[in-house]
C-alpha cells in the first residue's frame, strides 16, 4: 500500500524532479510572459466569468507549490516520478507552442489591480506580489491547471486520490477566483494535462522488474 512513507523512497530522484520541472516552467514561462509579441488575443470570456473575486482564494491559488511538490514526492517510486517528468515535458511543451503561436492576454475588463487597502493584509501583499510577478498575459492553456490535474493524474489509482482530485479542482476554481483565468483558460489547461500524460504514458518504458 503506497502511504506517507513513500517521501523517503528514492527522495534524491524525486528531487531532481521536482528542480528540473521547476526550471523548465521557470524559464519557458516567465520568458515568453514578459516577451512582448506584436498582437496578442483576448482570451474570450464566458457567462461564468462573473465569479466575484474572493481574495482568501489567493490562498488556494499559491497552495499549487505545495501540491506539486507533495504530489512528486509522495509517488511510489523514482520510476514514477521520472514518468511524472515526462508528462510535464510534454505538457509544457504544448502550453509553450501556444504561448508563442496564439499570444493571448487576459481581458482588461476582467483584470482587477491588487488594492492592499481593501483586502486583508496578508491576502493583498499575497494578490500584489502575484500581479507584479505574473503579468496578464500567456493565459491559454493555464499551466496552473494542467500542472495540477497532472499531479491528480500521476495518483488516480493510489489511496491519495479524492483528496488529490479535491485539490486539483480547488486550484482550478482558484485561477477563476482571484481573475488569473477565465474558463476558457481553464478548460484548456485540462485539457493540455490529458493529452500530456497519455502521450507520456505512451513513450514511457516500462518500470524495470526486480531480479
């Protein structure tokens, strides 16, 4: 049974996992977030759009960090992290090509500028340092999404997956929340993380059976 004590195995694997995944998103995204493209598409909004923006949401919306990081660490094996890789490989891929190909940028009329003063301390430094760091464009796919249906993915079969899958949705409805995303965005993120972990699943070798 896979359990809390799976962090110990293969921690040094799981690891570099967790750093090489980091910098890949690190440099592709931030990059291609602050090139400045010639045009850029207004991601369209829906009727759903008009979720009123919760400020404590920015909460769920950091808790992404953690998520990823938890759902590396707690995989069975190195092997599975290594196909975990994979997945976000592939998956950013995708995301990176359409970042570059169909610049988009989130609608102004949607975009409300953090104000410290009307929000809870915490909650206003946590939206400004967010808005200052990501700005409002490369929204489709939202990477914030297909990272963390990635994760959900990785733990479908284990014990850990209502939780994982709660999580998941909640940092989904988070990008909403807080006017990172509109639904299109999120729609787009899932789908980019199921087709990046079948095609990992399909180019992945098989786990190496003991002697």
């Amino acid at each position: 049974m896979v359990s809390i004590g799976n962090i110990r195995i293969d921690w040094r694997a799981k690891l570099l996992v967790g750093l090489v995944n980091l910098v890949i998103w690190f440099v592709g995204y931030f990059w291609l977030n602050r090139r400045a493209f010639d045009s850029y598409f207004v991601v369209p909004s829906t009727a759903l759009d008009v979720l009123p923006l919760l400020p404590w949401t920015i909460t769920l919306y950091l808790s992404s960090w953690v998520y990823s990081a938890a759902g590396i660490f707690l995989l069975p094996s190195g092997h599975d992290a290594r196909k975990f890789l994979a997945s976000v490989v592939v998956a950013y891929a995708i995301s990176f090509a359409a970042f570059a190909l169909w610049p988009t940028q989130l609608d102004p009329a949607l975009r409300i500028e953090a104000d410290p003063t009307a929000m809870h301390e915490w909650f206003g430094a946590a939206f400004a340092w967010v808005q200052a760091a990501d700005r409002p464009y490369t929204c489709f796919p939202s990477l914030h999404v297909a990272n963390a249906e990635l994760v959900m993915l990785a733990h479908w079969r284990t014990p850990r997956a209502a939780w994982m899958t709660i999580w998941a949705l909640a940092i989904a409805l988070s990008t909403m929340t807080t006017r990172q995303h509109v639904l299109v965005d999120v729609v787009g993120g899932a789908a980019v993380g199921v087709l990046g972990f079948w095609i990992a699943r399909r180019i992945s070798r098989p786990e190496p059976r003991p002697d």
